[in-house]
C-alpha cells in the first residue's frame, strides 16, 4: 500500500464526516459539500471543485457508489470503479474528504453531515438535493458554471468516435 502524502484527502464513512464537521464547526471553519460521479476525471471537474473549495475552509465531495452511478447512467457506467475514483478526488489538493453513498441522491448524506456550502452545478438548478436541509440549518446553496463541452459522456462520446474512425 502507497503511504498517503500528506496534502491528499481522505476517505471517511457518514458518522466520520459529521464528526469531522463539528470539528471543523468548533475551529470557526466552513465545511463545503457536493457530490457526483466524478467518472473519468477531466478538467471540466477540476475547475468545479477548485471553485467549490474556494467557498469554505474544507471540501467534501459525496461520490456516487458504482451501483447509484449504474442506476443513474446505464450499465456500462461507471468506467472507474468507486475506489479508483476516490482516490484519484483524495489526491486533488483542494479535496479534503471523499463519503462514498449508496442511494440515489445524496439527500440523506446531506441531512446528515450538514454542511455550511452545498454546491451543484448550474445545470441541476432545477433540483438541488438537500437544499431545503442546507438552508434550513443556515447554510447556503450555490450553482456552479459548468466548463462548455466538458463532460464525461461526452469525452466516452468522442472516445467512441474515434475508436469508429479507427475501425473503418
């Protein structure tokens, strides 16, 4: 097993994560939280989370479980399994905890770890999940810019082009 370096973030259960919020809490700092897949890392979600960390003290990023990414995208997702993601987001700098969650939203997560930033990108303006949670204990929600063109079905999409292109 690799040693952790010493700016890589960690992987905690719930009960952890909301442990580590009170301490946070207790040090006058602001713990910030989104979620998602985070399914072949690009640039499009690094821009998001270094905007996400720029709004508190801490981030803290709740990953899709490979059966709530299969559930929510098909079945030949995710690509990387869950433990591979999480440790790639861990060794982003401004990532500081990584909770993997098995439901299909990550309400209850939400509910319990109550973080002070809940952010989500622009185009889930529509829903948030766990605002009402975040703004009834005091916290806020922002909508991220997403990067345009920057997504990962479509790096799968060119992928799959190019492996057709390749073929002919």
């Amino acid at each position: 097993m690799t040693p952790q370096l010493q700016f890589e973030g960690r992987v905690l259960s719930a009960d952890q994560m909301r442990a580590e919020r009170d301490r946070l809490h207790a040090e006058g700092k602001t713990l910030v939280f989104t979620n998602g897949c985070f399914d072949l890392l690009h640039a499009g979600h690094v821009s998001y989370l270094q905007f996400a960390r720029s709004l508190g003290d801490a981030l803290c990023i709740g990953l899709n479980s490979d059966d709530s990414v299969r559930r929510a995208k098909g079945p030949s997702r995710p690509i990387v399994a869950q433990e591979h993601r999480a440790r790639l987001l861990c060794c982003l700098r401004f990532v500081d905890y990584v909770v993997v969650f098995g439901e299909d939203e990550p309400r209850d997560l939400i509910a319990r770890i109550l973080p002070d930033v809940l952010v989500k990108g622009r185009d889930w303006a529509h829903y948030v999940s766990g605002r009402d949670i975040v703004e009834a204990n005091g916290g806020r929600v922002v909508l991220a810019d997403m990067v345009p063109g920057l997504s990962t079905t479509s790096v799968v999409n060119r992928i799959l082009q190019n492996s057709q292109k390749e073929l002919k």
